[in-house]
C-alpha cells in the first residue's frame, strides 16, 4: 500500500507545482503616471532664454552618483563640513537604518516563495501505581522533519515582493532626501555664519570709525565750535553699533551650534574660526537638461509610492482567489532512542489544502476599492510633487537672475554712499554742515554696505537651493559646457 500512496503523493506534488508554475499574476501591470496631470512637459524653464534639451517621460534615476555638489562653492572648509555630514549626521544615520529595515522586509516577503522546514525532537517518559511511581513506566521518544509550502498559484505573494522592493527603493530615496536637506542646510547656515563674519568685520571698522569722529566732534565741542547735542548723537551712534555688533555675535554663535549639531558634534566643544569670505557663486549652465529633476529623491520616492499602491492592489485583489498549501512529514516515534533511526518503525505523511472565502460581506470589495483608491492618491502626489520641483526650479533660476542684478546695483549704491560719507564728514569738519547730515550720511553708508553683503549671501543660499531642487548639482557629463565660477 505505501507505493501506491508514495504515487498518489508524486501526482499532488506534480499538480501543485504546475499550479504553481502556470499561475497568473492577479495585480494590473504597473505603468509609470504620466509626470503632469495634464498638457505636455514643457520644453524649457521659464528661467532661461534656451530650451532645454532631454525631456523624457518621467524616469527617476536618484541612484545615479550626484558627486559632491557643495565642492562648487570652491570652499575647503565648506567641503570638510560636508564630508562631517554624511558620516556623522544623526537625522541621516536613521535614514540608513531606516533603508536596512526596508530591505530586511524584503528579504522576508522574498523567503515566503520557499518552503519551510522544521525539525522536532522530544522524550518523555510516564509510569504510575499504587505506591510504587515506577511501576508501569514507559519512555516515548520522537523525531520528525516536516515541510510546509505556500504554492504562489496567483501570483499574491510575489506581488509582496514586488511591493516590499519598490518601499525599499523608497525608503533609499527618502535617504538621498535627508542627505540632500542635510548638506543644504549645512550650507545655507555655513554662508549665513560667513556673512555674519563679513558684517562682524564690517561693524568693527565702522564702530573704529564713529570712535574717531566721536574724538573729533568732542575736540570741537570744547573748542566751542560744535554744540553738545552733536557729541550726544556721536555717542548715540556708536553705541547703537556696538549693539549691533553684539546681536550678530549671537546670530553667529546659534549658527555656529546649529552647524554643530548637523556635524554630529556637542556645540560646546565645536567652533569655527572667523575666515575671510569667499563670495563664490557657481553658475548655472544655461544647458543644464530637464533630465537632472529625475534625480531628486522627493520624485523618486513618490513614483515608488505609486508602483507599492499598484501591487497592493493585486495583493487586495488575491482574496478572491483560493490559497494552496503543501505539507510534509517524516518521523519516527519509538520507545529507545537507538530505534529513532530505524527504518522499520519510521512514519510519513503528505497533505494538500485549499481554502476559499465563500462570504465576507463584500470585505474583500471593499479592500479592493481601498487599494484602488489609494492609487490614485498616490498618483496625485506624485503628480504635485513634480509640479512642485518644476516650480523649485523655476524658482532658483529666477532668484539667480535677479540677485545677480541686484548685486551690481547694491555695488554702485555702496560705493556712491560711500563717497556721499566722506564728502559729508569732509564737509562737516570744515564747518559748512550739520553733525545730522553726518549721521545721516553714514547709517546710509552702513545700510548700503550691509545690503550689499546680504544680497551676496542670498546669491549663495539661491544657488544653494537651485541644486536642491535639480537632485543634487550637476556634474560635466550633464551639460556640454563647464558650470563657471563667477565672484
């Protein structure tokens, strides 16, 4: 009789293996949305006189190698900072663990297309009688392996795979993300601390110059050439200067701390030494291609959002369907335990099942429906946050124009308040006007020296965003020509 059944067993194998092989896939095939909702791409950012070449049907490419963007800026220190960064960054590190516990789902969802096998071992031994406890007594021992396997007849539990893979590769996109937001923050508060450092300097000299003419106008007031309210508008001057001076050293210890903390350093232990400031701002090429936006993360991570909603549907969907299961066991259970390996007394066993939901009230539907909605959701986000980066980046490239504009005025503003200051003090020194228009004179120097130095940081911060938004900088191999470096 064991042929016969050991036969029967073989034909089931066989069936569920066929079943298996010849199952079909119960999720709709993914197709990547289209990148806007509606009208075609545009052939050119509004922000640049050329079109752009390279538009392309949406197809991120986040992992491709961004290379170390902020070395554009041609800072050294700059480029310490950001290597710090990426190795020490806490919001960073949980990203990356965060990435290992995505891959570790899929190395799970990707186990369950493999059989189980278990082995089990054990002895007892049971006796009993009026007052003798060995009387009777009797030892059982057992040994068994046994097998079990889900047949993925359709297609259910490599739909999980699929899903568990494209949330990994979200999970990595959301990782380029943090590291992205972190190198920018990094940078924008580097160059506010170097602008600090530049108005710092800049207030040092103008309080040594307000200390001068406070001498003089004191020098005349006791010759009885100047009033008194001249003397008490010098010294008003210089020590609303000196409180200003004061303010920007707190603004640069905070940035100091917050670049600390991006550092992965305790702030008490962290300082950065006051350098001159290198106004470096790369320029963008007017040939950079539309193709760099598929390499922002944020874009990335949603169109996988998309492809883990379309699997998810085939997963809701395979509740419809029966399940298969294949079971297998062979033992021995024996009274010695030299007999545990005995052939004439082992046992085996073989068993198929199949289960159906008959009725459930249109759950299954619903879950269906759930799936299918959440699709759509995730197509639509996909949708605005492309919308989003086009808006970015038109964004960048208007704030790089018009702060390359501005700076050339604030230039001539600066220089011209600066001549009108000498002239004026000039002027006051020999007794033809008022200590006002000396004070006035010299806040508008001091206003147009300090815009020009703000509108030089936000030139930096601009470009700083711009690469943001474009995933990360680009490289040679991206444009035809090399991005210049303009001062």
């Amino acid at each position: 009789m064991m042929p016969m059944q050991i036969s029967t067993s073989l034909r089931l194998t066989v069936l569920a293996l066929a079943l298996g092989l010849g199952g079909c896939a119960v999720g709709p095939a993914y197709e990547r949305p289209a990148a806007l909702p509606a009208g075609p791409v545009p052939a050119s950012y509004k922000g640049v006189n050329a079109p752009l070449p390279g538009w392309a049907p949406a197809a991120p490419a986040d992992a491709l190698e961004r290379g170390p963007w902020w070395q554009l800026f041609n800072d050294p220190e700059l480029d310490r900072l950001s290597r710090q960064v990426e190795t020490a960054n806490q919001n960073i590190a949980v990203a990356v663990a965060n990435y290992a516990q995505a891959r570790s789902i899929v190395a799970q969802q990707r186990a369950s297309l493999f059989p189980v096998v278990s082995l089990g071992a054990g002895g007892d031994r049971a006796g009993g009688g009026s007052g003798d406890t060995n009387r009777g007594a009797a030892s059982a021992y057992r040994l068994q392996i046994g097998a079990s396997w889900e047949p993925d007849v359709f297609g259910r539990l490599r739909t999980a795979v699929d899903a568990a893979e494209a949330s990994a590769q979200a999970s990595a996109a959301d990782l380029a993300s943090v590291r992205l937001a972190a190198l920018g923050e990094l940078a924008i508060n580097y160059f506010s601390l170097r602008q600090t450092d530049a108005q710092i300097g800049m207030l040092t000299a103008t309080i040594e110059g307000y200390e001068r003419v406070l001498q003089i106008t004191s020098n005349r007031f006791a010759a009885g050439v100047s009033a008194r309210s001249d003397v008490l508008q010098a010294q008003t001057q210089l020590a609303t200067a000196r409180s200003d001076a004061l303010g920007l050293a707190r603004s640069r210890a905070e940035l100091e701390h917050a670049i600390a903390v991006l550092v992965g350093q305790s702030p008490s232990s962290f300082a950065l030494a006051s350098t001159p400031w290198q106004v470096v701002v790369p320029a963008v090429p007017v040939g950079v291609p539309s193709t760099l936006l598929q390499r922002r993360p944020d874009i990335a991570a949603a169109e996988r959002d998309v492809a883990v909603a379309n699997a998810n549907i085939g997963i809701a969907r395979s509740a419809y369907f029966p399940t298969f299961g294949l079971s297998a066991s062979y033992g021995n259970n024996t009274s010695r335990v030299g007999d545990l390996f005995s052939l004439s007394n082992a046992a085996w066993s073989f068993g198929l099942s199949a289960a159906q939901t008959l009725f459930n009230a249109g759950a299954t539907r619903a879950s269906v429906e759930g799936a299918e909605a959440r699709q759509q959701a995730t197509v639509a986000n996909y949708r605005q946050v492309v919308l989003t980066a086009f808006a970015d980046v038109e964004n960048g490239l208007a704030a790089t124009r018009v702060l390359e504009q501005q700076q050339q005025l604030r230039v001539e503003a600066a220089e011209a308040a600066g001549l009108v200051e000498q002239q004026i003090l000039n002027r006051y020194q020999a007794g033809q006007v008022s200590y006002t228009e000396v004070v006035q004179a010299q806040v508008t120097a001091l206003n147009a020296r300090r815009q020009l130095v703000q509108v030089q940081a936000d030139r930096q911060t601009a470009a700083v965003a711009l690469i943001q938004a474009l995933g990360g900088g680009w490289t040679d191999a991206d444009v035809n020509n090399t991005p210049a470096i303009v001062n």
